[in-house]
C-alpha cells in the first residue's frame, strides 16, 4: 500500500516525527528546568521551519490515508501552533484566493487607510485575528469544520493533559514552540507579498533564491510559482518557476530573512535566466 502522494516528503517527515519523538523524551526524562531551557533553545530554529512544511502540507496533504494526515497534523500543531485545517481556511481558502485584493486578504499587509504596515505590526496584527479569521472562513466551507473543530479539541486537550502532568515540561517543550511557531509564521509571511499592490499574479510575490533557504523551506522562496499553481508539490516549484520566470520583474527576487541570510546561499542563479539573483 502507497502511503506518501509524493516520495520527496518522506525525509521532511521522518525528520518532523523523530523531532516531535524526542519532544515526548523530553517531556518525560528532562531532570530540570536547565534542561528544558536547553532544549527549547536547540529546537527554536528546526521547528521554525516546520511551519513551512505545514503550510506545504495543508496545501496538498502528505499522505493517501486520512488517519496518518490526522496524526501528522497532531506533530505538526504542537511545533508550530497552527492545527488541522487552519492553514486551509485561513491561508488556502482564505489568502490565496484573496491576496491581490488587501480589502479582503486574510493576511493584508495594508491599513484601512491604503498604508503599509510595518513588520512589527503586521506580525501582531496577522497573530491576534488568525484563527478567528479561520473561523470565520470557516463558516462558507462546512466540509473543513470537523477537522478544524475537532483536531483543535484533540490538540487543547493534550496539551492540557500535558500540563496536569508536568507544567513547567509542558511550558517549554510544548506551549512556548507553539506560540513561538505561531507567531514566527506569520511574521514569515509578510516578506512575501508586502509592498506589492497589484492585480498581475506575476508581480504579487517576492521571490527568494537563495539555496539554504529554499531547502529549509521546502521551496517556499518560489513564491510566485506557489500563487500562480497553488497546489503544486512543493518538489516542482523550481522547475515550474522556470517555465514563468520571464515574466516575474527582477525587484521581486530578494534576500532571506535574519538569520536565514547568514546560511550559505548556493547556487542562487534564477531558474529560466542566465543572470545570478
């Protein structure tokens, strides 16, 4: 029986579940609150970039058998705050089909009065209405509702057992990354599109080339191509970016965030041109 829809998710997974395995040993064998503080520290970073693998997951799900998506998803939530179906209603239902339109955009970059937002802003503003903007997309797509509804019990519950058992475990293994995880995805998020008031879906997104970035992320600095085929695996984005990449201008390729741009960045040439980005 085939269980991954695509062979390229099987390393990104492995490592995800084996994260989420050494979450639970810790929980239950970390002799003091030094030891948490350590971990927390060590795993801030990987499960960062967890959120992309989420993102890229809500989008076109990992596996064939709904119970595994299910358990996956569990992993998924408790490193990154962002459970079943959120990132569906709020990001795919909600965002891409409304990002050209910043009245309506569930991650609108622009103030009612047509201003800019700041980063800072933008971040706190995009955390405090994300699920309740999930929610109420929610609302026109009852379809989502049971998985978003009742993974989302399943998840508060356990994490609720979790802090019966042990509070300061829970703390730093579970309900800091998540909130941290949480708040760092949408932060992510506003270098991707900020700035960029147009109808041309080719001009909508910045694109980032860097190599590091792009392996960490699982091709999320190939924005445009994400916008323009939303439910393209993840593995085909480059190709793809190259068959389009004539029409993306060249203001829109830029450099990762801190402290992603501290990593090495390989090879940044832009798929379908000649030119280093």
């Amino acid at each position: 029986m085939k269980l991954f829809r695509y062979r390229e998710d099987m390393l990104p997974v492995l490592c995800i579940v084996s994260l989420s395995l050494l979450d639970l040993l810790v929980f239950f064998s970390a002799p003091n609150a030094w030891m948490l503080a350590a971990w927390l520290l060590l795993v801030t970073g990987p499960k960062a970039c967890i959120c992309s693998w989420n993102h890229h997951h809500q989008h076109l799900s990992t596996f064939h058998q709904p119970l595994l998506n299910r358990l996956l998803e569990l992993c998924y939530a408790f490193h990154t705050g962002i459970t079943t179906n959120a990132w569906v209603l709020h990001h795919v239902l909600g965002h891409h089909v409304n990002y050209l339109d910043q009245a309506k955009d569930e991650s609108a970059w622009k103030r009612r009065d047509g201003a800019t937002m700041g980063e800072l802003e933008y971040t706190i503003f995009t955390a405090v209405n994300g699920y309740l903007r999930a929610f109420q997309v929610a609302r026109r797509y009852p379809r989502h509702q049971a998985g978003f509804f009742g993974m989302g019990l399943v998840v508060l519950l356990l994490l609720g057992a979790a802090f019966a058992w042990n509070p300061l475990a829970a703390l730093f293994v579970f309900a800091i990354p998540m909130l941290a995880g949480y708040v760092i995805t949408c932060w992510h998020t506003y270098c991707h599109h900020a700035g960029l008031d147009t109808q041309n879906p080719y001009e909508a997104s910045h694109n980032i080339m860097h190599r590091s970035y792009n392996v960490l992320t699982g091709n999320l600095g190939y924005h445009t191509a994400h916008h323009v085929k939303p439910k393209l695996h993840w593995s085909k984005l480059p190709q793809f970016h190259a068959t389009i990449a004539d029409r993306i201008p060249d203001h829109l390729y830029i450099e990762p965030f801190f402290p992603m741009n501290l990593l090495p960045p390989g090879d940044c040439r832009i798929p379908g041109r000649e030119q280093p980005a």
